[in-house]
C-alpha cells in the first residue's frame, strides 16, 4: 500500500513538473521525508495530506487509492514577482548574448532569495520571475525573501506581493505545458512590481492582506509602512498596500 501511495505522489509531483525540493519547501518539512514517501518507505502525516493532495491538483481519496477525479487545485498562498528596474535600457546597452548572461545573473541570485525561505519558483520572463509560498507564515517567508533579494542583488528590484487563492496546473499545448500559478494574487503582484518601482523607494510592495500570514512573532519585526488604498490599472477594486523596507 506505501509503494502505490508513494508510486502516485511521484507521478502526480512529476505530471505537474515539481520537484521533491518543491513539495518539501511548500509543506515546510525535509526533502529527505517527500523522498521516503516516494520511495514507499513512509507515508504523510495526517495533517498534511489535504495540503499535499491540494499541492498535486488531486484529492485525498485519490491519493489514497479511491480515485476520485474530483481536483482540488486551489489553495491559499502568497505571491512573489520580481523584477529589475530600468531592464530595458540595459537591453538597449547590451548584446543580446551578454544581456543573456546578464539575466541570468540577477535570476541566480533572485531565485537563491526565494529558495532560502522556502519558495517555490514557478517561471522566469527576461529577468523577471515568478514564485509562490505556501505553508506556515508564508506571507512572513515571502517578504523575508523579498527584503534579501534587494540586499543581494547587484540591480535595483521591483517587487510585488499578494497573497490570495491560487490555481497551481500545468497551462500550455500539451507538448509543452508548463506548471503555472493563476488567481487574482498573481495580477496583482505583477502590476504591484511596476506600481513600486515608481511610487516607492524600496521598490517593495506588498497587499495588507500578507501580513495577515505573518508570525506573532515576526510581524513587529517586519519594515512595514502604512496601508494606503492603491488603484493599480486592470484591477476594478482598489487594494489595500504597503511598502516594506
């Protein structure tokens, strides 16, 4: 029973193209324990299997063995987009070829922001990239990521967050679908990045709603100014946002 519990978490992970370092970081355990899963070794707690099955767009019964075909794909989480400021006049200054190499500079070092604070990166365009985080405190994890970003990276970076419900699939022609995040969230952290690098100083922005997924603990901790009511363009209701840092 392990064996075929472990046979459908892989199969399902890898349908979605997510790697065990994916699962474990969005379910705030180790690798080491996804692998054993995986492996038949060991089975899921209890408490994580409505998350898990929510991770893998499937649900609980199908994990189990009862192959309901029911998905349950949705799921709270917090939305990163990061990107770098003044992008395109270095586009202009640059080869083609080293404007390559200089993209995928700043994403190295984006990414390796992201994964420090268990974020689950999801795709790249030009030197922007999209990610989310899920599990506990994940708005906290979010902005934690987003302030060590700023600090290690060599360009200034625009950032945008939002925490919301999210659909997690696989978008595209079915040769070459992709695993993507879809929801409101997503909108707004992608027109928040641009909003920031205009209006802010940090170049952070974040809705109000992600401190609501913040630690006791962390939330005072946290550079967070004042909520203020923002029209960004393309959303019909205003949002509640706050720079941080």
């Amino acid at each position: 029973m392990l064996q075929a519990l472990g046979a459908r978490i892989r199969l399902q992970r890898e349908k979605r193209g997510l790697k065990q370092n994916d699962i474990a970081h969005a379910l705030q355990i180790s690798p080491q324990a996804v692998s054993k899963w995986e492996r038949g070794e060991n089975a899921p707690d209890i408490i994580l299997l409505v998350p898990l099955a929510k991770l893998l767009g499937v649900s609980v019964d199908w994990l189990l063995g009862s192959y309901v075909t029911k998905d349950l794909d949705v799921f709270e989480a917090t939305v990163l987009v990061s990107g770098v400021q003044g992008a395109r006049h270095k586009s202009e200054q640059l080869a083609p070829k080293n404007f390559a190499a200089w993209i995928n500079a700043y994403c190295f070092q984006i990414t390796e922001a992201v994964l420090r604070y268990d974020g689950i990166p999801i795709k790249y365009h030009g030197p922007g990239i999209l990610c989310f985080f899920s599990g506990a405190n994940h708005g906290e994890r979010a902005i934690r990521a987003a302030l060590h970003a700023r600090e290690i990276a060599a360009e200034k970076v625009k950032v945008g967050i939002a925490s919301g419900e999210v659909f997690l699939g696989s978008i595209g022609h079915p040769d070459y679908k992709r695993p993507d995040v879809i929801g409101e969230p997503v909108s707004i952290a992608l027109l928040a990045a641009d909003w920031a690098a205009e209006h802010t100083t940090s170049g952070i922005l974040c809705t109000a709603g992600t401190l609501e997924f913040t630690s006791e603990q962390g939330r005072p901790q946290l550079p967070v100014g004042k909520p203020t009511n923002t029209a960004l363009p393309g959303i019909k209701h205003a949002v509640n946002m706050v720079e941080i840092g």
